[in-house]
C-alpha cells in the first residue's frame, strides 16, 4: 500500500498499460517479456497494489522487485507491505512448465521422451512423495497449483532429472494435456476433502471416465486419505465403474501428511484402483491461441453500459463476464471472465483491441481448451 490517491497513482502510471474499472483500475505490467495484471484498488487516502495470480508468479523476488519498482515510479511513501524484507532471486529451473510452455515443447513426449514408465502425482504438497518416485529410468511428473509446494520441490529436486513440474489444477491437466493411454501410475494422497462443500471434491464420476482415458492398460491409481466419508464415497465410484478393478495399494506411502494423522491417532484409507476397461472420449482440439474478430465501434461506450454477463455451458455449468475495464490509451476493452465447468472453476482475462479482434491474456489458462473456445464464440456474438 502507498501514500498516494487512487487519482494520483493513475496519473502517474503509463497510460497504455492502464485499464480502468469503475471503483478500481488494473496496470498490465511487462517484465521478462511476461505480462503481470495489477490491481489498483483505493483504500482511504492510500493506494493498494496488488499482483493477481498466474502462472508464471513462481518468482517472489521477481514479483516484489515489479512491486518496488512500480511503487517507486510513483513516489509514494510504501506504507504497508506484504513482501518480506529479505527475498533473493532463483534461477526457475526448466523442469517447471505451464500449460503453455507444456504443449509448445511437445508435451510429455517432448519434455520426457517415450523411455520408461510414466508415473504422476495430483498435489504433491512438499515434494517428499514425488522425491522418492523419481529415479533411474522412469518419467515422473508433479502436478501442483500451490507456489510455496513448486518452489519447495523444486529445490529438493535439485540436481535430478527425467522429472516435470506442471503448475495446473490436476483434473483439469489429466483430461487436456495428457495423451490416452500414457500414464502407468496415478498417485493422489490425501486431497483436500471439502467436508462442508463435497460437491467440490476431486474424485467424481467424470473423473474416474479421465483417469480411465490416461491410464494405460493395466494402469494404476493409488489414493489414500484420512477422511473416512469421503473414503466411502471414492470406494462406492469405483466399486460401480466396470473400468477399475481392486488391487493392493503399495505398503510405502509414507507423506508429511501420513504421519501427521496417524501421530493423532487417525485411520488412513489406502486404495489402489487398476484399469480394466477402455473409454473413448472426444477432446476436441488443444489451442494456444484463439483470436476472434467482431464488429464493435465504441468500446468506451460498452464499458460505460456494461453490465455482467453469462450463459450455460453445453455439458454442464456455465461462463460469465464479472467486469470490464477500459483503456483509453489504446481504445481497448479487457473483461475479467469466470468459466466453471462440471470439474473446474478457471478465471481469464480477455483483451478486446480496438481493430476488433479478442484475444486471451496469458496467465497460466492461456490454454485454450473447447469449453473455453465455445465460451469465448459466445462472447464474440454477445459483443457484436
């Protein structure tokens, strides 16, 4: 937070990077070549700065430095601040991929080769599980969301190889990013339960059609949790699905978690699951880009009369438009969209250029999957 009015930070900033909403602003700053969405919100007679997530973050020094320096383009006094005072820059290693950078070096095939089993763990937490699952002659991949978990894996992974860090939710990587039939192990230990809001929880019905899609024949996956219900509910899926059949989880799971609930006196549930059956599911086509042109002549005249939007997904669940910001400098519009789909909730922002062409800004869902692409059609028609 800076001693300085909201009015006076937007002066200050560079005009072209500044979109302004009606109660705050957002400031798109570029730093290594990579754009970071800034929020400006006005608190009393100061000013919050704010770096919204994405998936390229993974550099706190990086991040505070981008801070620093646009607080000190304002010369404002920093008042408050959340960025500890001592942070020092680590190179990222290349083993740390996004959804983007995933399928630009040709996916798994491109990033680990075809050599060896593939084995892959949804939530890895400090890394001590995937630590032990990496070794000669097998291809391990981590999927995880949370900065602190990659960072901390990353540097106890140090000095190792054939292994991938992908920062992505982990449903949502299996089902769009991972071919059919590749993937020999499936580990997910002790996934949060949402005991008040199981509806929100992992392992569903849809979910066990795309374990089933990724895992080879004969594949396995392997869960364990301390959370009796919802042990119930995932032995109750699998009992059901005629694609798993019981098999005998590995004694060795032993996490951070594990011993956390056992020293309390907790039952583990341990349950391996091994593919027995096949599913065909069309994915429809993977996109890095996906720019749309539509016919619009006054984007400041949309942004004044905006108001939010939405519309139900085919499959299930549904797209919206929370707000919308505009830029003067450049007469371009950006729109802050939520799509949550049956498995996944996924934030975008959307940049509409004044030649009338939409196009996404990248943060880690640059992907655009089918769901998004139809979303962001609807949108285009909405607009025109």
């Amino acid at each position: 937070m800076v001693r300085k009015s909201f009015k006076e930070v937007l002066r200050s900033l560079p005009p072209e990077g500044l979109y302004l909403g009606r109660r705050n602003a957002l400031f798109l700053a570029e730093k290594g070549g990579l754009i970071y969405p800034v929020a400006i919100i006005p608190k009393g007679e100061g000013t919050i700065l704010k770096v919204q997530r994405g998936g390229h973050f993974l550099d706190q020094a990086s991040l505070a430095g981008l801070l620093l320096s646009i607080a000190g383009r304002l010369e404002g006094e920093v008042i408050q601040s959340t960025i500890p005072a001592r942070l020092h820059s680590k190179p990222i290693p290349p083993q740390y991929v996004t959804p983007r950078v995933w399928l630009e070096k040709g996916g798994i095939r491109g990033l680990l080769g075809e050599v060896g089993p593939l084995l892959v763990e949804i939530g890895f937490g400090n890394g001590e599980f995937l630590e032990r699952l990496v070794g000669p002659g097998r291809r391990v991949v981590g999927i995880e969301l949370s900065n602190w978990s990659i960072r901390r894996t990353l540097n106890r992974l140090r000095g190792k190889d054939s292994y991938v860090i992908l920062k992505a939710p982990g449903a949502w990587a299996l089902q769009w990013l991972f071919p059919e039939e590749s993937v020999n192990s499936l580990f997910i230990l002790f996934p949060y339960p949402w005991p008040k809001k199981p509806a929100r929880r992992m392992i569903q019905a849809p979910f066990l059609d795309t374990v089933a899609q990724v895992l080879v024949e004969g594949g396995e996956i392997v869960l364990a949790t301390d959370h009796a219900e919802y042990a119930g509910e995932i032995e109750s899926l699998f009992r059901q699905s005629p694609l798993f059949q019981k098999s005998s989880p590995p004694a060795e799971l032993n996490t951070k978690y594990l011993r956390k609930w056992t020293s309390q006196g907790l039952r583990i549930y341990k349950m391996a699951y091994r593919k027995v059956g096949r599913v065909c599911r069309e994915k429809g086509e993977t996109l890095l880009c996906y720019p749309l042109e539509v016919s619009i002549s006054h984007p400041q005249a949309l942004w004044e009369g905006f108001s939010p939007w939405g519309c139900p997904l085919p499959q299930g669940g549904y797209f919206k438009v929370e707000d919308c910001l505009y830029c003067p400098a450049r007469r371009a519009l950006l729109f802050i969209t939520v799509l949550q789909d049956p498995d996944l909730c996924l934030h975008h922002h959307f940049l509409l250029w004044d030649n009338g062409v939409i196009d996404i800004l990248p943060t880690w869902g640059e992907v655009v999957t089918p769901p998004l692409a139809w979303s962001i059609k609807r949108l285009s028609s909405w607009l025109s």
